[in-house]
C-alpha cells in the first residue's frame, strides 16, 4: 500500500494515463514537489476534471489556497463569465497565489481572501455552484454550515482528504496524536451522509474524498 489508501500500482496506472500539465500547472506541480508543499494528487486531478466538465459551475468557493494551484486548475473549466473566491490563512501562501494567479492570466477571475477561513468564509455572499475544502479538517462542518444556504440545488461539496491516510476507517492505523482530527472528520462524515439534503459518497482516491451534491429541495 502507498501511505495513502490506495496501491501503489493502481495510482500509478491512472496517473499514467493523465496527460501531463504544461505551463503554469506544471511550473506549481514541480514547485509544490521541490518544496514538499501539499496540493491535489494527479489521480485526484484526473477525477475532478470529470467532474467539473460535467457540472461547469458558474462559481466556486474553495476554502484552502496555498499556492493557488487547484484554483487554477478549475478556472480551466468555470462557464464563461464565472469566477473563484478562494480563502487562504497563510500571509505568503496567499501572496504567492495572487502572484502565481497573475501569471495564470486569471486575476479577474479568482479572488484571494486572505484571513483566518473562519472568518473570512462568514464575508462571502454570493450563490455557489461548488464548495471546494482541502483547509482544517476539523473546520469543515463549520464551513460548510456556514455556506449551505449559498449553494444552488445541485450544487457540488467537495471534501479532500477525508481518509486522513487511512485513519478515519482503521483505528489501527491511528495514532493517538491524531486522534481528535480522526474524531472530528468521523462525525463529519456521519452527517453529511445522513443529512437528507445531501446525496454523498465516500470516494477512495487519493487522500479519500467526500462528494456531496445539494438535492432539489422539492426531493
């Protein structure tokens, strides 16, 4: 096993068959690996690019920065018009992103917030086709409680991470320093896959991530 969730073997079959990134997503991905900075794993990438071309969103709000590197990515696949907000606590980390988002040709379309997210997340009010979070893990049923009502019908919540190297589904895997971080993901998990508002599923690729779209609310 990898010391994620996956086998090896499979991971690197599917990253074999993602064309490779060229420009400034290859410039942040050999960036990121130089300086061990964690952003979305290939395999992860390949998945979400299903997704977003499917769903197209007008607007997404991603909770999680760092060098800007999946709000780039995404922007590859807003409808025409649409925009990014995306909040990032870190001072260099979110100048790096304008700087990095600059370069991407993309200032007009995403918008760095920087501040604690447990703040900032409180300032957006605009509808959202997509809630992306790759942030605190202990913090995510407070983001998306404090955005559920911005969410179009239909609208996507993303979660990475959810597996937390195979934690959260094995406690032999876990060490009691991570315990309250395991805790916490588990009961996040058990609501939103009880929450009848939701249709959710637990998807083991890369890190485990929770997929979750906002019902109709005549459903």
């Amino acid at each position: 096993m990898t010391d994620n969730i996956n086998y090896k073997y499979i991971v690197d079959y599917i990253v074999k068959t993602d064309p490779k990134s060229t420009g400034i997503l290859k410039e942040l991905e050999d960036f990121a690996d130089g300086k061990f900075i964690p952003i979305i794993q290939r395999e992860v990438k390949c998945f979400l690019a299903s997704l977003l071309e499917y769903k197209k969103p007008e607007r997404i709000l991603e909770v999680g920065t760092a060098i800007g590197y999946s709000s780039i990515f995404f922007a590859g696949f807003l409808k025409k018009g649409g925009e990014i907000i995306t909040l990032e606590k870190d001072e260099n980390y979110a100048n790096l992103s304008r700087e990095n988002i600059c370069r991407a040709g993309l200032s007009d379309t995403i918008h760095v917030l920087e501040g604690s997210a447990e703040e900032t997340i409180k300032t957006v009010d605009k509808e959202i086709d997509m809630l992306f979070l790759d942030a605190n893990k202990s913090q995510y049923k407070y983001y998306f409680d404090t955005v559920f009502h911005l969410i179009r019908p239909g609208g996507i919540i993303i979660c990475d991470n959810i597996l937390y190297k195979g934690m959260t589904a094995n406690d032999e895997l876990l060490p009691r320093k991570h315990y309250a971080i395991v805790n916490n993901i588990r009961e996040f998990l058990d609501f939103m896959c009880n929450d009848k508002r939701l249709t959710s599923s637990i998807v083991p690729i890369g890190d485990g991530m929770l997929i979750s779209v906002k019902k109709e609310e005549n459903q």
